[in-house]
C-alpha cells in the first residue's frame, strides 16, 4: 500500500472516502519526522515553496504542488525529491480573472465605484471589449483559457508565444512580433511562467511601446512586470494597469503602487476559488492511481529518479 500524506483534515475527509486503498495521513513537516515512508506529500496551497527546505532528510518521495507556478522550486527542492506541479487546478479560475479585471477596467468599475461613494451620476462612453485587440502574452493554461473566455466578447485576441506556429485555436505569434502588435492592443495580458527570460520583460521600454491608454493586466508573477517602470507609465497616464500580482509580494501598506493612478490590484487571488478543491483532489486521485499502478507521475517539474 501506498501512502501520501495530507497538509489538513479537511482535504483529508474529502478524499479517505475515494481513495480506500491508499493510506492516507494528515502531516506536514512541521509535525517533524514522518511516520512511514511518505510516497507522496501534497503541500499547503500559499507558500508552499518557500517551505521546500523543510523536506531535507524526511522520508518523501514526491511533493505535489496545489499550484501551477513552480519559480523558486529548482533552488529550494531538496535533492532526491520529485516535484509536481498542479496542472489543471487553476487555469480556469485564473483566466476567470483576467477577463473579469478586463470588464471591470473597461468598463470604468473603479471610477463607478468612487462615484457610488459620493453619490456621483456620471453617465459617459467607456471603451468596452468588443472590436478590441487583447494581446495575451503565453500560449499555455492560463493563457489558452484567457482567449476561450474572451471569445463571446467579440474581441480580436492575439497570442503570442516564444516561437511562431498554430494550435486548434489558431495562430500564435512570436515574441519578434511583440513591438508591432503592443502599439496597437488595447488590453495586454501576462499569462507567461517566471523564467530567467521573463523577469523584467514588461520594462520601460515595453511599457512605451503599449498603445496610449492601453490596460495591463498581469495574473502571471510580479517579478515579470519592472515595478518602477510601470508606477511611472501609468503616474503619466501612459497606460493603465490591473495586478493579481506584484513585486514585491505581499505588497507593503504603505508602496506607491497601491496609491498609483489607474492602477487597480488584487491580492494573488488569481486561483483562489472554491472550484480548486475538487480539482486538487483529482490531481491527488490521478497520481495515487499513478502510483499504485507504478507508472511515472504526472507533471512531473523535477523527477527524482533522473538524478
């Protein structure tokens, strides 16, 4: 029999009843040294990997993530542990933001909500969607899901990934075509993973390369988006901006972004929805059918057994 082990009792009642022949454990390392020999460790869902260093020396075959991002992973994973990230769980509910922070900042929400405070009628055209060019940096999960739910908006959605070519959904740019297609979006999304080659991408010269007025909209990593670079563009009324995610993180009460005109931020809530619980717990049932059946894991970010 297998065992894998879980960060709490109540994803633990969830699952004990569809995984009878799995031997199922609530810990963490924080109860110290495991019982048995742990052949999966599902972790906490926010800031799991800052905690990664604890699992030096435990008896633990492979983490499963409850998140898609993995950045910081390959630094902190002690060696000899295989490590999974959460394909599946989040990519919906994230995309489900993005769009929503795209009505909600095209149709001037924010100003709406100010005006409600002061019991302002202030009846004027908004820029909307519709006829609209979203470029939408990744062609992956969150990426993908982003230009599914615009589809019924009527707006003209790019991608652009790091090489040119076609999927069931059609074209994808290169990152080459990027200058020529920011000058005429009117809503930029970042749904690409922080890498070495996206840290620091949306700079200051790609910030001045956006259409004048053009909304930003990041749900990817804070680390993508040049902070200073983008408090400035948008203090000059250059662009606008709608944050699931900042740098630094958590945002600091007293940072000149919260105060930033035209920019509106939410906490990291991207994937933080109740449809995740149910999805983790197919994650946890697939690979627990993996195992038992003694077939490599799924997603795979670091495998254990290649090192």
């Amino acid at each position: 029999m297998i065992t894998i082990a879980l960060p709490t009792q109540h994803i633990f009642d969830r699952l004990a009843p569809q995984l009878p022949n799995v031997n199922l454990i609530v810990w963490t390392t924080a109860d110290g040294a495991p019982p048995v020999h742990i052949d999966l460790a599902l972790l906490g869902y926010l800031g799991a990997s800052g905690g990664l260093g604890s699992f030096a020396g435990m008896d633990v075959a492979a983490l499963q993530s409850q998140s898609l991002g993995f950045d910081g992973v390959l630094e902190r994973l002690p060696a000899g542990i295989t490590f999974c990230n959460a394909v599946g769980v989040h990519e919906a509910s994230t995309a489900e933001l993005a769009v929503g922070m795209m009505i909600s900042e095209q149709r001037g929400f924010p100003e709406h909500f100010a005006n409600q405070q002061t019991g302002t009628w202030n009846q004027h055209e908004q820029p909307g969607i519709a006829g609209k060019t979203v470029v939408i940096l990744g062609a992956g999960g969150v990426g993908n899901q982003i230009a599914d739910k615009l589809a019924p908006f009527d707006a003209n959605v790019v991608r652009v990934a790091r090489s040119n070519r076609s999927d069931a959904r059609g074209a994808i740019q290169s990152m080459d075509a990027l200058p020529s297609l920011l000058e005429k979006a009117d809503i930029v999304a970042i749904a690409v993973p922080l890498s070495d080659d996206t840290t620091g991408l949306v700079d200051a010269d790609f910030l001045a390369a956006m259409k004048p007025g053009a909304l930003l909209v990041n749900v990817s990593r804070g680390k993508i988006v040049d902070t200073d670079a983008l408090i400035a563009a948008a203090s000059a009324g250059q662009i606008r901006a709608a944050l699931d995610v900042t740098e630094p993180e958590p945002l600091p009460s007293d940072h000149p972004l919260w105060s930033t005109p035209g920019v509106t931020i939410t906490p990291h809530i991207g994937g933080a929805t109740s449809a995740m619980h149910s999805r983790v717990d197919a994650v946890v049932r697939d690979q627990a059918k993996r195992l038992l059946a003694g077939e490599p894991l799924a997603n795979m970010v670091v495998d254990a057994r290649q090192n």
